[in-house]
C-alpha cells in the first residue's frame, strides 16, 4: 500500500497541503471530487482537437490546484499549458498519440494517486 511522504518507504503519494485544517480539507474534497470530472473534459477537448479549452482549462488547474494544496497536479497542468504555448506543441496536439495526450494521461495519473487526508 502506497505511503504519503511520512518517511516510510514505498511509492509517494500526493497529498493536500493542508490535511490538518478541517475547512481547507472540506474544501479540497470537493476541488477532487470536480477534478475528474474536468480532467475528463480536457480529454474530450483534446481528442476534438480544441486545443484552445485545453491550453485554458489546464491554466485554471494549474492555479487553482495550489491553491488547494495540490501543487503535484499544478505541476502537471502546467506542463500541459506550457506545451500548448509553443506552436510546435499546438501542432501536435490533435493526433490519439500526441505529447499533449500524454501530459494529460500524466495528470491523470496524479490525480488518482491523491490522499486529501
């Protein structure tokens, strides 16, 4: 079983930021509990080639997942932005195996390895 950054070996896991703040915690749950949801509208927009509701939706993850004590998904949004930026990463963002399908199978992946408590 995974272990959060407590010093025990094992795979890391994500954490909120605040896990000992009941009000920050209520507010992070819910953050989640919205968070698959808006990562699976990325893929949609990804897969349509919208790359524009990409490159913003991911600039809203990477600020506002700070904000709640997740600067792992931040991170990985901001990749995905930051990817979108450049027009070499616009460019190869609408084909199934693109880098831009990656970085949000990436974010995924963090997302799915958070503990919020």
């Amino acid at each position: 079983m995974p272990h959060a950054d407590d010093g025990h070996p094992g795979p890391r896991i994500a954490r909120s930021r605040f896990p000992d703040d009941p009000e920050m915690a209520a507010l992070a749950e819910m953050f989640l509990q919205q968070l698959e949801i808006r990562i699976g509208e990325l893929r949609e927009a990804c897969r349509r080639g919208d790359l524009d509701t990409v490159r913003f939706g991911s600039h809203q993850l990477r600020g506002a997942a700070g904000g709640y004590g997740f600067p792992e998904i931040g991170r990985a949004a901001g990749e995905i932005e930051d990817l979108l930026r450049t027009e070499a990463g616009a460019d190869r963002g609408t084909e199934g195996g693109s880098e831009v399908s990656r970085r949000l199978e990436g974010l995924e992946s963090v997302y799915r390895s958070i503990a919020v408590a």
